[in-house]
C-alpha cells in the first residue's frame, strides 16, 4: 500500500482487478499478500481516494462469493448512501 501512495507500479500479481463493482461502475481490486487480501475500489465520490473494504485470510486465489457479496455492501453503505464512518 506504501508504494501505491507513493504512485508507483505494483505488480499485477500483487493487485489486480478482481471483479465488479454493483452495477458495474467499475472494478473492486485486490491486494495480494499471501495468506493477507484486502479488497479495494477507488472512489466514485472524492478523488484520490481508495476504499479499503475488508481483509481476509486467503491462502488460495479463487475470488468467494461471500468476498464480492461483502464489498458490494461496503461499496453501497460508503459510496451510494454516504455512510463513510
């Protein structure tokens, strides 16, 4: 997350796109650091903004549902309603 503050590239293998973000406004994306992901968006609302949305333990790479269905909630209750708190 430093270099990403700092705008340097990250290596696709350590953040890349990860699925959709609700009605597909965009992307939601992932930092992987094995067995630590933390699932992100760029903000719709403020510039220069990342939302972290959670992290989870994950020694595997396949994207759970349980996963999307969670930033998709923290992406509507933040950026849809306004609840950024």
């Amino acid at each position: 997350m430093e270099r990403l503050c700092r705008n340097e590239t990250l290596p696709k293998a350590e953040f890349c796109p990860e699925g959709n973000l609700p009605g597909n406004v965009g992307k939601f994306y992932a930092f992987k650091h094995i067995p630590i992901r933390a699932y992100c968006w760029y903000s719709k609302r403020f510039d220069s903004v990342m939302y972290i949305s959670h992290y989870i333990y994950k020694d595997f790479d396949k994207l759970d549902k349980a996963d999307i269905s969670k930033v998709h909630a923290n992406y509507n209750r933040i950026e849809v309603d306004g609840d950024d708190e």
